[in-house]
C-alpha cells in the first residue's frame, strides 16, 4: 500500500512539474521541498527515485507568482495525500491547504482556537454566545476539527466566519452549535445565509437578526461560501461529546483536500481594507491644553489626577475611582485637545487602575 502511494504521489508531481503553472505556483513548491528536506530512511522502500526526482524538480521551479493556482485538480495536494498515506509524519513537515500557510489562516482576526493537525480537517465550528464551548471543544480537539469559536453578531461575527472559511478551501462543513445571542440570532443568520444568500443591499435574506447587514464581505465571497460549505444546525446543543460524534461523522463524508469541484480564486484571501503598520511616532506633540500627572492612591482606592499648564502652573486635580470616570471626565471638560493624548491618558489610567487592584507600583511613561 505504501509502495503504490508513492509511486501515485511521484506520478501525480511528475504531471504538475510538467505544467508552467504548477512551477510557479507555492502549492507544487511547498510539496518539492518538503521532499527534498525528508530524510530517504524515514519514506521506506520505493522512495529513492522519488527523493532523486524531487531534486530535480526543485531545479525546474520558478520564482513564486501564487500561493495557489485555482486548479480544479491540483497535482501537489493529491501527491500530498498519497504521501501521507505512505507517511503520515510526512503531514507534520507539509500540508497543502491550497490558499496560504498557516501563518496566514485565519485570514482575519477573532477569538478562534485553530486545531492544527496532519490528517485532513474539514470541519468548522461555531459556538454562537458561548465562548466557553468553544474553549473546551478546542481543548478536546477532536478529530476532523479544524477552527473553531464563538460569533455573537449577525453582521460582523457573520462576516469574519464567511471570510475565514472561504479563505481555507479544506474547509467543507460548518457546524452551529451552542446558544443563540438574544436579538442577534447570528446562528439563524448564517443558516439562512448558507440557504439563501443576500439581497441586493447585502442583508442576509430571511435572517430574524436585528440588523444582518454584511458591509465587508462581497457578492463573489457569500456565493463562495454558499458553495463551500454544507451547514449543520446544531443550534442550542451544549453537549461537547454530541458535537465531537457530529464532527467526527461529517468529517468522514466530507471529500479529501482539494479534490472538491469548487476550487476558488489563487490564494483566496478574501478582500478587505488594507492593514495599516503602526509605527512609533517620529516626534511627540505637545497638548497646548497642558499635561497630566497621574497619581493613584491605593490606601483610598482611588485615583488622583493633577492637571499642568505647559508652563507647570497647577490648573486643576481631578480625583476618581477608576480610569473611566476620570478620563470621561477629561474629555468632557475640554481638558485634552490631542487625540494622541487622550489615547496615552486612558492607557495610563488603566494601568494605575490595574496598579491599586493587583497591589503593584505604578510608573507614568513620560511619552
């Protein structure tokens, strides 16, 4: 059985290399060199040619243009299958995912727990309002569990699920489990979004949410994940035994790894606006309204705030229980005329907040 895997994953690498978009694509790269980094006594008998041709291979690769092509058959993800079945700790060294590694997936952020495993994972799961399902199903990890994580929202919660899915083509089964959010109905939401889709002013039809707008995701993306994915209701169902047998049962239906029909776009990162890269400040603005020196006072469980001219003259002192009232109260008065201050005044009070509570010494940071 080895044998022939390795012989299926040589013809199927073979086939690929011999095509010009396989040599530029990140999927048949991620596979030759994986090869070409395997020791020849860990694959067994019959892979001398294999480790023979994946050096030449490597030599036939060029440079990188796509994480993935699209292909509808892709020759390094069947090869990777079949060398896995020949060796699974090949899968601890690669896994095709077809759409960026994983340090790129999840493609946006959240409060996701990702099971990383080998063996092929095609199941997401959604625990609504209950974040701590979510938590012990990820502590579980039970097999064919890829992602999983709480979405309280109909519209953003939605979203981010329809975005992380799509941007992983491994994943073909979303199940929806746990409590429902009161108004929100962000379960009912994606299960009438699976079903029916969005209108033309991008409301999720037939959602009972109270406002299942999608503005961050596109036409293109709802279609993807509606062809994508088969979603389970589980809805209400807390029991984290019942969930893994359902995870364990769809996960076994579910076709392997890019062998699907859909096969979407190359790389398949969803669309979205474009992530900033937050630098430190050149220079530091002066506040004309004046500077602050904050001093907390555990012995009162409180805070006192002492509130300079440029030219150090005591305007006023503001004393408070916590960092919200006294920087709410700041910004009320007019006390702080730069957003950047404002943001370092509420930084600063939390931690001489966080300073009273945990019994530790405040120092104010002098920027």
């Amino acid at each position: 059985m080895a044998t022939r895997s390795l012989k299926g994953a040589h013809r199927e690498i073979a086939k690929g290399i011999a095509l010009d978009k396989c040599t530029k694509c990140g999927c048949m790269r991620d596979v030759v060199e994986a090869l070409c980094s395997t020791k020849l006594g860990d694959m067994g008998k019959g892979s001398s040619d294999l480790i023979h041709d994946a050096r030449r291979w490597r030599r036939m690769l060029k440079r990188k243009e796509y994480e993935c092509a699209g292909c509808r058959h892709c020759f390094a993800a069947e090869a990777t299958n079949l060398l896995y079945q020949a060796m699974p700790q090949f899968g601890s060294k690669h896994s095709c995912e077809c759409g960026g590694s994983a340090a790129e997936w999840p493609a946006v952020p959240g409060e996701y727990h990702v099971v990383q495993r080998a063996e092929f994972s095609p199941v997401a799961v959604s625990t609504l309002s209950s974040a701590a399902l979510a938590d012990d199903l990820a502590s579980k990890a039970p097999s064919g569990l890829r992602i999983v994580g709480k979405t309280e929202t109909e519209n953003i919660g939605v979203e981010k699920v329809v975005k992380n899915i799509i941007s992983n083509p491994e994943i073909c089964v979303l199940i929806v489990v746990g409590q429902e959010s009161k108004g929100h109905r962000s379960g009912a939401t994606l299960l009438s979004l699976a079903r029916t889709g969005v209108d033309m002013r991008m409301r999720v039809i037939d959602s009972p949410g109270r406002r299942p707008i999608l503005k961050n995701v596109t036409v293109d993306e709802v279609d993807a994940f509606k062809r994508q994915v088969n979603v389970i209701d589980m809805i209400g169902e807390m029991s984290t035994r019942s969930i893994a047998k359902a995870i364990a049962n769809e996960a076994s239906k579910a076709s392997a790894a890019c062998s699907r029909d859909e096969c979407f776009k190359a790389n398949r990162l969803p669309a979205g606006p474009p992530i900033v890269e937050a630098r430190e400040p050149k220079e530091v603005k002066l506040d004309k309204a004046g500077y602050f020196v904050i001093i907390p006072r555990p012995e009162e469980g409180a805070i006192l705030v002492e509130h300079y001219s440029n030219d150090n003259r005591l305007l006023r002192t503001i004393k408070g229980k916590g960092a919200k009232d006294i920087y709410k109260t700041v910004i009320s008065k007019g006390w702080v005329a730069e957003l950047a201050h404002a943001a370092y005044m509420g930084r600063e009070l939390t931690l001489a907040e966080l300073s009273i509570r945990q019994g530790s010494k405040y120092i104010q940071d002098k920027a």
